[in-house]
C-alpha cells in the first residue's frame, strides 16, 4: 500500500520536473532569439503630397497667326506632341529666299575659288544637281572673264613682243654698225699714205672720214635706245605679271568676302528654319492640357504669350512631411524610406518605396495660440515610382493627399527594443529631489 502511495506521487513529480525543464529552454531559446534576431528601425514622419513640379506655361517667341489647335483642355500629351500650329506663310517665305541666297553665294564661291587659284571651273556635283541654273550662269561668268582676261594678256603679250623684237634689232643694228665702222677706219687708214702720195684725192679720204663719223653717231644712238628699250621690255613684263596677279588678288577677295557673307547668311538661315521649326508649337513635356488660352483658329498670337497650360505627368511623387527633432540625428539625404498613403489601404495596395531628398536647416516652431507648440523638422521624400508595391500600375494621386513616411535608420536586436524601457527607467530612476 506504501509503495503504491509512493509511485503515484513519483508520477506528478517527474511531470513537472520536465514542465520546469522545458519552460527553462523555451525561455532560454526566447532569449537568445531576442539577442540574435534584428529588426529595422525606423523614424516616422506624417505629412502630405505636394507638386514635384510647376505648372508649364508654353509659349512662342516670335507670335503670328493660328492656323489649328490640336488638343483640348483635359487632353492628356506626351513630350513633343504637337500642340497648336502657327501659319509659317511668313517665315517658310524668308527661309526659301535665304537659301536660295545662300545657293547663289555657293555658286559664287566655287566661280571665285577657280579664278583666284587659277584651275578650271568644276563645282561639286552636289552643287551641279542641286542649284544647275546657278552653277550656269557661274560658268558663263567664268569663262567670260576668262576670255577678257586672256584678251588683255594677248596684247601685252604682243606689246611684250613687240618691244622684245625691237631691242633685237637695236643690238643686230649696234653690232652691225661697229663692224662698218671698223671697216671704214681701215680704209681710211689704207687711202691716207695713197693721199700723200698723191694716188687718190684727199677729198676721197674726207668722204671716208665722214662716213665713219655719221656711223659713230648712229652707232652712239643705238647704244643709248638699247636700255630705252630694255626698260621697256621689263615695263611690258611687269604689266602682263600685274595683270595676272590683279585678276587673281581681286578675285581672292571677293572669295573672302563672299565666304564671309554665306557664313553670316548660314547663321540666318538656322535661324530662319528655327522659327520655322517653331511654328509647330510643341508640348515641353508629358502631362494635362489645364487651359488653352487663345481658342480661335486666325487669332493673333502675340510674341511670347502664354498660349497654354500644362500640368506636367511625373512617374514620382514628392512628399513633405514632419519628423521629431529627436529623430533628427539619425536622418541623412539618400536614405530609404516607405510612404503610406491613407487614401490607399497598405494591406491591400502596400506602399511607395522611396529616398529622402532633403532635411530642412532648422527646426520649426508652429505659433498657435492656446496650444502647446511642438517643434519639429520638415524633409522631403521622392517616391522611385507612381505605383505603389502591390499593384503594378499606377494610382491616381493628387496633390494634398496625407502619407505616413517610415524613413529606415537602422538595425535592432529584439532584446534592445524588450529592455529599452527598462534601462530607460533605471537611468531616469531615483533622480528627484
């Protein structure tokens, strides 16, 4: 009977032994759960969304008249769409008069260029098949002045002859009469002693003497229109060089000058096709037509009037909110963040994962009568998308819409969080006077 009594008080105590035991590992694998395990820690802010962006206001620079409006208030426009256009009468009529400016001036330059480096004339086929009128009246031009100037040249050129001959003859001629000169004196020398002797009359001798000075005069003259005719000669030379070069330094000039004037109408002309160009007023960006403000096709459109509003589409949305200044030291530019929008359930459409952008410079103190003011620190947040984490589109959000913005700043143990109230406690314990 004992040891029966015995056994069934064994049972219960060899129970709750193993309870004691197994409430002691469950508290100890608790604990080092709570040691080891980290959760992100987070501060959180309350706030609202706000514009990211202002208003478009499309314009146009030089204004005219409005030849059709492509959109309506409400529409929805991409980047460069089309939105309204200007009538280009006007401008397209000033573009086609500087090209074609510009292609005479083309035509011109190519003339130029071959007369000022003296090759024939043979423009770029590009020039050929793009301007043929221009380009043949260009070379009838060249081969003209071409023409002229080989005329000028054939008759300085026969003048240069001409004078080149004569010096020839002159120095044939001076030769010729110092030979007979010398002639004469020898006879004259042979017929004197005769003289004396009386074998030929003196008056033979005197008509030698006379001969032999009429041909030393003509001999002198001779000599001295040799360099005449020299100077001559190189004059007609110098003329028939200054010709050439005259013709080809003119021409290098008027190349010049007309490179300078086609890069000055090349500048006009982009800036005639430019206004061309903007006659087809453009959206800047995607977003809602808000407001047209001009209506009427044929209305005038002064230079840089707003002709229309666009609020632009972003695909992220901007968010300002209001921190603790206790938050603050653990806060920086860059850090991730998780914004609620109250408007949207988060466990049905999650949330908006995003960065914080900035943190105002100092805290801000709200002056309400009758209230106690608490501070706090403004930051800005931009969401990476406009469709938050459980849908794959977007939602529609409009500005003023109130978030919850959870900014990441760190890791924690389990056991941190179990016993910061209590080490919280202990160093504000026992203070008091």
């Amino acid at each position: 009977m004992r040891e029966s009594s015995a056994a069934l008080m064994e049972g219960p105590r060899f129970f709750s032994h193993w309870i004691l035991w197994l409430t002691l590992l469950f508290v100890a694998c608790a604990f080092a759960w709570a040691a080891l395990t980290e959760v992100d820690e987070f501060a959180v802010g309350e706030g609202k969304v706000i514009p990211s962006s202002q208003v478009q206001i499309v314009q146009n620079l030089e204004g005219g008249i409005v030849s059709e409006i492509m959109v309506k208030v409400g529409d929805k426009a991409q980047k460069d769409q089309p939105l309204m256009r200007i009538d280009e009468t006007r401008f397209a009529a000033s573009s086609r008069e500087g090209q074609a400016k510009d292609q005479a001036l083309l035509a011109r330059i190519a003339r130029l260029s071959a007369e000022a480096e003296n090759t024939p004339f043979a423009p770029a086929a590009r020039l050929e098949k793009d301007m043929p009128g221009l380009i043949a009246e260009e070379r009838k031009l060249y081969l003209s002045r071409r023409s002229e100037l080989q005329a000028n040249l054939a008759i300085l050129k026969q003048q240069l002859d001409q004078k080149r001959q004569e010096l020839t003859e002159k120095r044939a001629r001076a030769a010729q009469l110092q030979e007979s000169r010398a002639l004469i004196g020898k006879e004259v020398a042979m017929m004197r002693p005769m003289a004396q002797q009386g074998v030929v009359s003196e008056m033979e001798v005197l008509r030698l003497e006379r001969q032999s000075s009429d041909l030393q005069g003509e001999l002198d003259a001779t000599r001295l229109a040799i360099p005449r005719l020299e100077s001559a000669l190189r004059e007609a030379q110098q003329k028939l060089d200054e010709l050439v070069a005259r013709f080809r330094a003119d021409a290098a000039k008027d190349l010049s000058q007309a490179r300078a004037d086609q890069a000055a109408l090349s500048a006009a002309n982009a800036a005639l096709d430019d206004r061309v160009t903007r006659t087809m007023v453009r959206a800047p960006l995607a977003g809602t037509i808000k407001q047209i403000k001009i209506n009427t096709v044929g209305g005038v459109v002064q230079p840089g009037m707003d002709m229309i509003e666009i609020v632009p589409d972003d695909d992220t949305l901007l968010i300002e909110a209001k921190v603790k200044p206790a938050d603050i030291a653990f806060l920086h530019p860059g850090q991730e963040a998780l914004v609620k929008l109250t408007a949207y359930d988060f466990s049905i459409y999650g949330g908006f994962p995003a960065t914080l952008e900035q943190i105002s410079a100092d805290s801000i103190t709200p002056d309400k009568p009758g209230e106690k003011p608490e501070s706090y620190y403004l930051i800005r947040v931009r969401t990476k998308s406009n469709h938050p984490s459980g849908r794959k589109d977007a939602v529609a959000i409009i500005p003023g819409m109130v978030a919850t913005v959870d900014i990441k700043t760190g890791r924690k143990t389990v056991l941190h969080y179990l016993l910061k109230p209590i080490i919280k406690t202990r160093d504000m314990a026992l203070r008091e006077r």
